[in-house]
C-alpha cells in the first residue's frame, strides 16, 4: 500500500432536534465506529473502509451487508448488522470490525452514512463520515 493523504471528519447522527430559530441542530454524541481508510492493491486504486466498534460482550459480531455505490453527489451508504450469538457471554467490552469495499473514489469530497441494525430490525442512520482526499484516484 502506498501513503496517500485523507482528512477524515466524521458527525455522529442523533438527537436531532427543530428550534424556533432554526430548521435542525445536531446535538454531538460520541461516534459508534472509529474507522480509517485503507487503499487496496489494486490499479486504479480502490479503497476500503475499515470501521471497529466496541460490542458489549464477545458474542456480538459486525457484517457489511451492502454498500451503495456513489450517487452524483458523492454519497455512499454502507449497511452493517449486528448480531449476537445465542448463549451466555462475560459482559466485556470486545472490540468487533467490518470491512467495506468504497471501490474507486474520485479526488474530491465523499460522504459515507453508516446504517447499522441489531438482529433482524431496520437499518438506521448512525453516524455520517466525511472523506476528503488528495491522494484519491483521479
């Protein structure tokens, strides 16, 4: 992998609330996932999405179950399931991680939304990752 230089801002997407004053305010709450971006092997390069979360215990694992590709404004959503095994687990913190392919991106800012859901329930916006590159694929 060669070094490529990415400024990576990230907002967590909870609270929300109308004012009087304003249409929307975002109150911050710490985000669900760290992440960081890893370039693939590949030519053109493409790159891929680590994202790490800490589960309440060990029987709980991460799944990418689909990432869109780019609409025209740079937006892509990856969809996670979490899902805990059956059985009893020590109550341990457990760092769990998925990988999602974001394939070819264009020098340029992207959006990605993660979308996560618990078992069998919906997809839900939980945090929003703002990707700004210089060394992205022309």
């Amino acid at each position: 992998m060669r070094p490529f230089a990415i400024l990576a801002v990230v907002a967590a997407l909870a609270g929300a609330k109308a004012g009087p004053d304003t249409a929307l305010s975002l109150e911050p709450v710490e985000p669900m996932f760290r992440f960081r971006v890893v370039e693939r092997g590949s030519c053109p390069p493409s790159f891929d999405l680590e994202l790490a979360a800490d589960m309440p215990d060990p029987g709980w694992s991460l799944a990418v179950d689909r990432v869109s590709g780019p609409d025209p404004n740079g937006r892509r959503i990856v969809e996670i399931t979490a899902t805990r095994a059956e059985g009893m687990f020590a109550q341990v913190l457990t760092a769990r991680t998925a990988t999602a392919n974001l394939g070819v991106m264009r020098k340029g800012v992207h959006l990605v939304d993660v979308h996560l859901r618990r078992g069998e329930g919906r997809h839900e916006r939980v945090q929003a990752i703002v990707l700004r590159g210089a060394g992205l694929h022309r």
